[in-house]
C-alpha cells in the first residue's frame, strides 16, 4: 500500500514540473515498463522501445490530464513505441530485399550477357 502511496504521490509531483520526482518515478516505473514491452514488442526492441517511451514520458508528463491515468498512459506509450519500431524494421527489411533482389537481378544479366557473348580468339 506504500508503494502505491508513493507512486502516486510521485506521479502527482512530476505532473506539477518537479525534475526530481520525475527522475525518480522514470526510475520506479522501468520495471514496469521493461515488462510490459517485454509483452509487446520484438526482443531485440524492448530496450530501445523502454528508452524512448521514459523520454517522452519525462517531456509530457506535465501534460498529463489526470494524474490517475498515468499507468494506462505509460502503456499505451511503450505500445505506441513497439509498432513504431516495428514499422521501421519491416521498411528496412523490405529495402533489404528489394536491394538484394536488384544485386541479383544485375548479377544475373552480367552472367548471362557474359555467357552469351561472343569469344574473341
């Protein structure tokens, strides 16, 4: 029940602009965080996807409507966060493939042009 206490107290004062209490809740709210991107994002982003949800947290928690809804807001923040670097892994791998289809593609006509042409003796 104290911790609870003190999460909303926290989440209270970093709503009203206070640096300390919003270095500390970033801090108290992590493992959360970690856990639930661990649910909703790739492996590989759970880090990133953390990391940039606590930064804009610790830039817009002040305008938080309502200090009670601070949880579900963190959430759908780490959510919002996986999808866009899921986003951005599926460009890339669709610009992977799209040049290594081109690669081949060149690779094949230089084959088949080397193939077909005529010998010099």
């Amino acid at each position: 029940m104290e911790a609870a206490a003190e999460r909303s107290n926290l989440i209270v004062a970093a709503w009203t602009g206070d640096p300390a209490a919003i270095t500390r809740l970033l801090a108290v709210c992590q493992a959360d965080a970690r856990r639930y991107a661990r649910r909703h994002c790739q492996a590989c982003d759970v880090d990133d996807a953390v990391q940039e949800s606590l930064l804009v947290i610790s830039r817009k928690v002040k305008g938080l409507k309502a200090a009670a809804a601070f949880s579900s807001w963190l959430f759908t923040v780490i959510r919002r966060e996986c999808r866009k670097l899921e986003r951005m892994m599926f460009r890339i791998e669709s610009l992977m493939r799209r040049s290594l289809v081109a690669q081949l593609t060149r690779s094949n006509a230089l084959h088949i042009r080397g193939s077909s042409a005529p010998k010099h003796q």
